[in-house]
C-alpha cells in the first residue's frame, strides 16, 4: 500500500463539520466521494484536525492508503469533482507510518471578532457591536499560555482521557478592522478555542473580571465559561509536521 496526504482548505458554511457523520455533509465526505468517482473505487481517510459545523480551514488534512500510485495531475482532476468551498491543496507520497493525526506537532486556530457591520464578514467572522478592553483581553490571553489543564474550556461530553494541552502561543492581535484569537497548541479539546475566546469576550466586554477568568483557569469548574460563540467566526489556520517532514 501507498500512503498520501491530502492537504485541504475549506469554507465550513453549509458543511456539518469535518468528520463524516450519517445524513449530514461534511469535509470527508466530499473529498471520500470526489476521491472515490476519480479512482472509480471507495475510498476511506484518516482526518488530521476535526473542526465542528460551520467551522472554517486554510490548512487541514488527511491521510490515505491505495493499491497503486496517483498520477501527476491528480489535485486538479480531484479540485474539479469537489464543491466550491472545499479545495485539495496537494497531494504527497509519505512513509508508511507516517500518521496525520498523530504526527502532527502543533495546530494554530485564529477567531476572527468584527465590531463595525460589514456583509462580507457575515459568514467568516462574529459581529459584535460592543467597546472592548483589549488590553485585559491580552492579559487573558497571557494567561492562557500559562496554564496546562483546560478541563473548564471543553465540552463535557468530549471523550478523551486528559485535559492537557501544551500553548505555545496564545494572543490578541488588531487586524485592520478585526480583533483575532489566536492560539497555538499541540493538542485541541472540542469546543476549547470556542469557549476560551467567548469568555476572553466577556472579560473585555467588563462582564467577567480578570479575577474570575482567572480562576475559571485554576479550578476547572465551567461555571462562567462562554460556549455561545458561534462556528464560523473559526478557523484552523495551521497544521505543522515540522521540517523536513515530507522529505523522508
């Protein structure tokens, strides 16, 4: 068998999320069923990052085992199956072992916060008209590259065996317009970035003092936490392998 990885980037509105789920469009669906039309044969593939509904990618994979090499050309032949808001980005021969999921040595998502109306946003990043405190918003922030156990910060119904995660980065950053959270971490529990960026919200909205956020940190307790922002204003922006990675 030849393994591959399949970069992808996509538009999450109207897609069910990343992972294949029974009577909903999603990420690996697309790309199993333009795969599979391509190959005239099914196809399975093993995700890298799952993102939830709604939920945007500039940079997500998978991995995928055939019987016989691909051919130069493939991307194109595959981009021309795939709906508009889906894109293969490249395809690449690995080692055997190489795993997307496992392999992967960190992953950075951005949440993209608008204040001053605009359509164009309206799908790509939250509205919300409200005078922030951007300076207690990055020290949160900063505080959340601090800590190591985001028990609070996840969804309780999340199936995992531990709450740690390693942040490498954790900040606030003005990009014209737009406020984003961005974050960087070796791991990601479902509905962390989500829940960390709607609380990080209330902080500087003079709803949560630092006091508290900060405790929601230490103790663990999700009393407080803000899940309520929605999917789109997401994104995952980066997956790194490290250097050299696809040269083995």
């Amino acid at each position: 068998m030849i393994r591959y990885f399949i970069e992808v980037r996509y538009l999450g509105t109207g897609l069910a999320g990343f992972q294949i789920q029974e009577n909903a469009v999603t990420v690996q669906e697309e790309v199993e069923k333009a795969m599979g039309i391509y190959l005239r044969g099914r196809v399975h593939l093993t995700g890298s990052s799952r993102t939830d509904a709604g939920v945007h990618a500039l940079q997500n994979y998978f991995h995928v085992d055939l019987e016989e090499a691909l051919p130069e050309g493939c991307t194109y032949n595959f981009n021309s199956l795939l709906p508009a808001g889906i894109a293969v980005l490249s395809v690449r021969r690995v080692r055997a072992d190489a795993h997307c999921r496992f392999d992967a040595l960190w992953r950075q998502y951005g949440y993209r916060v608008y204040r001053k109306k605009d359509p164009f946003l309206r799908d790509r990043a939250y509205y919300y008209p409200y005078r922030l405190d951007e300076e207690k918003m990055e020290e949160a922030a900063a505080l959340v590259e601090s800590q190591e156990e985001f028990s609070a910060f996840t969804k309780r119904n999340a199936q995992v065996s531990n709450f740690r995660c390693v942040i490498m980065e954790s900040r606030w950053q003005r990009e014209q317009e737009q406020m984003v959270y961005r974050v960087r971490s070796n791991r990601f529990l479902r509905g962390m970035v989500r829940g960390l960026a709607g609380t990080m919200l209330q902080v500087g909205r003079g709803r949560m003092s630092m006091d508290a956020f900060r405790q929601l940190l230490k103790d663990g307790e999700q009393s407080g936490v803000d899940f309520s922002v929605p999917g789109f204003g997401l994104c995952l922006e980066r997956v790194e392998f490290g250097e050299g990675y696809f040269d083995r």
